[in-house]
C-alpha cells in the first residue's frame, strides 16, 4: 500500500479559514499600523495638502471639461484592451503629445502608473539581466523587479558609485539600473547625472521613474531626465503617472520608439488590461495642454514647497529638503504620526501619514503636498497648524 508522505493536515471548517486574517489584523494593531479608509465629502472644508494633485489641476475647468467631452464621446470605459477593441484618436493624441512634451520618441499609455512600472520592469528584462535597484524606490518598482524574473540587486540609496560596482561585478548579458526621480517619502531627487553615467560606463539601460518629477522640474514641468538631459536618449525609458501633476488616472511609458513597440507587443499589463477609460485620457490632455499654455504652475509648485519647508524648519520642525513638490515632516514614531495626522485633520489640515511599511528607512512621517495654487495665507495656516503637533524627540 503507498502511504501519504504529505504531513497529516488540519481541515478548517470554511468559518475558519480566514481566522489567521483577524490575527494579522491583531498584529498591525499592535504595531499601531491599522489602516483604514476615510469617507471623502466632494466639498471638503479642509485645506488638503495630502493629496497628489501637485498643480492643483484636477478640479480645473479645463480639465473636468476635458474629461466630460471626451466622456460623451468615447463612453464611460474604453471597452477592452486597446489590442483587441481598437485604439481612440484621443489614446494616440494622449501619447503624441506626452512624447514631445517630455522629449521622448515615443510613449504608451497605461491604466496606472503602477501598471506601466510594471510592463517597462517586466518586458526590459529576463533572465540573464541584472536589475539594479535603488533602495527606496516605490513599490511598483519593487514589485515589477519580482515579476521580472531577474536577478535584482538592491542598490544603498542615491549612490551611483554602489551602482557602477554592482554593475562592474555583474555575469548578466544584460542590464537595468532603475530608480524613482525624486523619492515619494521625502521628496529628495535621484542622483541621475551619477546613474546616468554608472549605466553608461557598464552597457546597462536606464529606467527612471517621475511620476514625482513630471509636471514639476525640468523647464516648464517637462520632468526630471528633461532636466537632466537624459530625455530622448537611446539608453533610457521613463515612466510617468498622469494621477498627480495632471490630475487626471493612469501612467505612461517613455522611450525610444523600438521600447514602445516592444512593450505594445509584449507588456502583460498593456495586453491583458483593459485600455485607459475616455475621461482619463481626455482630463490628461487637458490638463498637459494647460501646462504646456502656463509652465510657470511648474515653477510655483517648487516655490511654494521651498517656502513650505523652510517655514516648518523656523517653526521648529524636521523638515525635508524639498527638490520637488513634497515636503515631509519626521514623526517621532507610527503612532504619533497617526496621532498627528489626526490632529491636523481636527484643526482644519489634511496631511499624508507614511509610516512603516510604506516608508523605507522605518522612519514615520507627516507628508505634506506643496500644491502649485496654494496661497501664501494657506502655507502660513498649514505651518501653524503643523507647529502645534508635540516636538519630535530625537
Ligand atoms: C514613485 C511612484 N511611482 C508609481 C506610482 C504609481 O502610480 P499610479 O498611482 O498612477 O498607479 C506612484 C504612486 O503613488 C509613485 O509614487
């Protein structure tokens, strides 16, 4: 008789099998890390500094007209992937004019930022390729180097030195040094002269995330490798999100006209996604079309998150060092970053609260979006309000 080697296994009655969920939940709590989801009024009476909206576009008239047009046009869904139903006019307009805008060759429209971090990370590599990756980089760049299937090695933060050694020692045919532009936490930009160069010295492409950089640094918000001279070149692809600058859903990819063929013909999240929805696509061409007509909102956001920052640190507080629109306060620990967050919401202030395991250092904070149209009677009320939470012990 053959026996079993498989261990004698519990059967849990179908009540029970999410039981472990509760413990999880229990465990989160107890590490003061219980998330939980806010109802949002449309008019909400507080002065929101945690969202994304950088220039302060998503309720702009020519934004929400944009999105309404091309509603009533297109429908409400864009009713498959674009490989099988078809691609919109306004699809390939979105495209067109991010490319040029942004100085790419060419760029592809994804469902999310999220969506196109992952087919650039995924249809750039395979097995023989080494991926190197900055240590902080956003979670959609992690996530993408696990479905890689490639050797990742994770980089020390913005140090392209680390950089060129791990890709000096490297065995792979191939590779990808991959890093966000300006970091989502702190908002410190990337070394990407140093990056630029590491990869260069050593055959590696470069892949650069700016959904933080797009819409706020380079000439006229057209982003961070414009910026640094790196847009258009044959070496390097970009990924943006059209969810924060342009106040609109949905990401891209940038590059060299032979990337984007091949990540139309191969990226899993472009085939077997449903196409980004008409309004989407419509609010984002409204919205590039109006920074383009006035690319000092790009400049304004800079300043205002200067002025945000250097008056939090009069006041007394951690401030980062803004090199584009997010400035973040350090928190003495998870949960008086809640507890803070909270308070500022009492007082009239809504402000970001990044904590563990969002936060790649373990250190929690307060984060505060420098929206280009906030008033300078608004920063002066975010400070105070601020200023009035405990001071952070060291
Ligand atoms: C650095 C970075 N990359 C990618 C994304 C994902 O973009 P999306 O929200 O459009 O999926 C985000 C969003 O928070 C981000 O901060």
């Amino acid at each position: 008789m053959v026996t079993s080697s498989v261990p004698e296994q519990q059967v849990l009655t179908p009540a029970a099998v999410f039981d472990w969920l509760d413990e999880a939940a229990e465990l989160r709590a107890r590490a003061g890390l219980t998330r939980t989801l806010r109802s949002r009024p449309a008019e909400d009476p507080v002065l929101d500094l945690a969202n994304n909206d950088y220039l302060g576009l998503v309720h702009h008239p020519a934004v929400t007209r944009a999105a309404a047009d091309a509603v009533m046009r297109w429908g409400g869904g864009s009713t498959g992937s674009r490989l099988v139903t078809g691609t919109t006019e306004l699809h390939t307009e979105l495209e067109r004019e991010l490319a040029e805008f942004c100085g790419f060759e060419a760029a592809l429209v994804f469902s999310s930022g999220y969506a196109a971090n992952l087919a650039a990370l995924t249809a750039l590599t395979d097995p023989d390729t080494l991926i190197v990756s900055d240590a902080y980089n956003h979670a959609s760049l992690i996530d993408g180097c696990r479905l890689s299937r490639s050797d990742v090695h994770r980089a020390p933060h913005s140090d392209p030195a680390a950089v060129a050694e791990a890709l000096a020692t490297r065995t792979h045919r191939r590779a990808l040094v991959v890093s966000d532009t300006v970091f989502s936490v702190d908002g410190n930009a990337a070394p990407l002269a140093g990056l630029a160069s590491a990869a260069r010295a050593h055959g590696a492409a470069l892949l650069l995330d700016d959904a933080h950089g797009f819409g706020v640094l380079g000439p006229g918000g057209t982003g961070a490798p414009a910026a640094a001279g790196l847009s258009g070149q044959p070496d390097v692809v970009a990924t943006v999100t059209l969810s924060k600058s342009l106040g609109s859903q949905g990401g891209a990819v940038l590059g060299p006209r032979r990337v984007i063929r091949h990540l139309t013909e191969t990226a899993r999240t472009f085939i077997f996604d449903t196409g980004l929805a008409p309004a989407a696509v419509g609010a984002a061409l409204g919205a590039l079309r109006l920074l383009r007509a006035e690319p000092q909102r790009a400049d304004r956001a800079r300043e205002v998150a200067r002025t945000l920052a250097d008056r939090l640190t009069a006041a007394g507080l951690r401030a980062s060092t803004p090199d584009a629109a997010v400035v973040s306060v350090r928190a003495p620990g998870p949960e008086a970053a809640v507890q803070w967050a909270a308070d500022c919401r009492t007082a009239g202030l809504a402000v970001g609260c990044f904590r563990p395991p969002s936060v790649p250092d373990g250190i929690s904070r307060l984060r505060l979006t420098a929206r280009g149209d906030l008033t300078d009677d608004q920063i002066s009320q975010a400070v105070e309000i601020v200023r009035a939470m405990e001071p952070v012990e060291e």
